[in-house]
C-alpha cells in the first residue's frame, strides 16, 4: 500500500509506547483493518483534517489526539491496498485513529434494531468511543464515510470480517446539538424561550427539576440532562471547563421517525435553536461528536 508522506507521523525517534498495540512497521493494512477508519475520497486533505482535529481538541499534540487515542495518515488507497485493508473500494484517502478495542453488546429496548443494524459487532466504548466519534465528525464535515472494525480477535478472522462492514456516511438523523450551560432552565422557561424556533414542543417526561425531556412526537427532542462527575468532557470544552461547570446539558436531536425531507429542515431548525439558546443562557455549542458549531446566524452576527 502506498502512502503520502506525513510530517507528523510517528517516527523512528519516537520511543513512546502508544496506548494501543501499533500495527507492524511498513503493515498500515493491519492498521486500518484494526481501527476505526476515516474514509476520503479525492486527493489528500491533510490542512483541512489537521484544522479540524485542533477544532475538536485543541491541546492536541499530533499524533496524539485524544487520551489512548493516535491519529495515523493520510493512507493513499489503490484497488489492492483497499481490498488488503477490508475497506471498500472509491475512496482515496483513509486516515486511522488508533485506539484499544471495546465494545458493549446492544440491549434490548425501543432503539434495539437500529443499533444493531449501525453496530453489528457491538457499541464502541472507551477509547475506541472517542475514536468513532472522532472519525463520524470528520466524515461527516469533509462529505466522507467512516469505518468501525469488526470485532474479531485473530488478524486473519478480522480480514474476512473486514470485508463484510459497511463504511458508513453519517446520517443527518444523527446529528445531534449540545448546549453545555449553567444551571438548567426550568421547563416551562424553556419551552417559552424557544416558541418561536421550536413551536409545538410538549413535556414528555421529567425526572427531576434538571433532568427532563420536551419533544414534537415524531419530529424532534429537547433533552435536559445534569451534568455528573465522571460524565465525559469533550475535548474542546477542556480549557475552558470549571469546577462545577458545566452544570448542564441541553441535547438537540432529531427523532428517527422523521423523513429525510423531514430530517434535512428538522436539522436547520434545531442548529439554529440551539444556537440561540447558547446564546441566551452563555452556553457553550457543540454537536454530538464534540466539534464547536458554527452557525450562519453566528457567522452574521461576527
């Protein structure tokens, strides 16, 4: 497999020991068929992943991107070096985050069936959650796909495994917006400040002052959640993060039922709203992999 030079790749003069197993020097096929996979198509975007991975953690020191996390690429992919990969053919370019393995197998419960079908050899936790995280965001800002490994424990089993899972684009009924604030808002004030961006919401549930749910049935979902010790915190909130703050998660989401005509207007609706509220309460903005959300209405504003 051929691949472009990479500045900031770990080299030989580099005796730390990464969290996760490193593939052989000279194997990045044994690489990518390990870990999660960013998948770009056209030439490399070194600039652009390199800008936005400092967006998503900006006291990143590459190749180390996250805790137990390394960042690995660009790899150029030709038709063999896919094939010995397991990654599907069309794309150029992968990048691999490399990561130790977890996984937790999908409970049953109302969501059961479209979890196993977008996680089939089971829920990524940990590190390796962070990693799929990561790389979901990227795809879904540079228009690529993004690869979970199968859940084999032999290089062989993971090979044959390999070939059978599907890159996926990110949908945008997964796109989610998490307002990182104070104090939460009382529902009834919620519900009032945000009328006019989003008409129709309801209480559809509610556990404690702090931790409730406002939702229109069938379209979308304003989840209100307490922010505990041992939550994780992304990486972008890190240097400005407090003790006690933030107190409180406003979570944005669109519900599955929706169409995608549905989806596509349902997704500017929320953005918008969520960037308001941020705006009102002197929240932070980001979206459900961690990246900060900039909106065209704050892009006006500035």
């Amino acid at each position: 497999m051929k691949t472009w030079p990479w500045s900031r790749h770990r080299s030989s003069n580099d005796s730390s020991t990464p969290t996760a197993p490193a593939a052989p020097v000279g194997d990045p096929a044994a690489m990518l068929r390990a870990h999660p996979v960013l998948l770009l198509a056209g030439p490399p975007a070194d600039v652009m992943v390199n800008r936005l991975l400092r967006m998503w953690n900006p006291a990143a020191e590459l190749p180390r991107i996250a805790e137990g996390v390394r960042w690995a690429g660009p790899f150029r992919l030709d038709a063999v070096g896919a094939t010995e990969a397991g990654l599907p053919l069309g794309w150029s370019t992968a990048y691999a985050a490399q990561c130790v393995r977890g996984r937790l197998r999908v409970p049953d419960g109302l969501a059961a069936a479209e979890l196993r079908e977008r996680f089939p050899h089971g829920i990524p936790v940990g590190t390796e959650a962070v990693a799929w995280s990561l790389v979901t965001g990227l795809a879904r800002r540079l228009g690529g796909a993004a690869r979970l490994p199968a859940d084999a424990r032999s290089r062989r089993a993971a090979a044959r495994e390999a070939k059978n899972v599907v890159a996926q684009r990110p949908d945008v009924r997964q796109n989610s917006y998490c307002v990182y604030g104070n104090k939460a808002l009382q529902w009834p004030v919620l519900r009032s400040l945000l009328a006019l961006s989003l008409p129709e919401l309801d209480l559809n549930g509610m556990l404690a002052e702090d931790d409730y749910c406002l939702d229109r049935t069938g379209c979308f979902e304003v989840r209100v959640e307490p922010f505990r010790d041992g939550d994780f915190l992304p990486y972008a909130l890190r240097q400005g993060a407090a003790p006690g703050w933030p107190c409180t998660v406003y979570r944005f989401r669109c519900l599955p039922q929706a169409t995608d005509a549905e989806a596509a207007r349902i997704d500017v609706q929320l953005r918008g709203a969520a960037y308001e509220l941020a705006d009102i309460v002197g929240g932070a903005l980001l979206d459900g992999e961690g990246f900060p959300v900039i909106t065209e209405l704050a892009r006006q504003r500035s």
